[in-house]
C-alpha cells in the first residue's frame, strides 16, 4: 500500500493517541496535528 506522508502520519497519530488515552476522537487527531476540527475530519474521509 503506498500512502503519501501525510496519511503516514496521520495513521501514525491514531496509534499514538490509542495507546497513551485508549480511544481517538476525531477532535484529538486535529489537535495533535494542529489542525482545525473541520479538517481533521477531512481528513479521516476517504478520496472520492
């Protein structure tokens, strides 16, 4: 499966995130990324 970076990461940050609290929201990915809620969401969407 080829990802680009950032999709790397972001998989990345749900693991990081699961084991230090035992469960991801999606407003915790867009913190830890430093997005804004909104596009922590896109981001969890599949391409169309």
């Amino acid at each position: 499966m080829n990802l680009q970076i950032s999709g790397e990461n972001y998989l990345k940050t749900i693991l990081l995130l699961q084991h230090q609290q035992g469960y991801v929201r999606a407003i915790d990915i867009a913190n830890t990324m430093q997005y804004t809620g909104a596009s922590g969401l896109l981001c969890a969407r599949e391409p169309p």
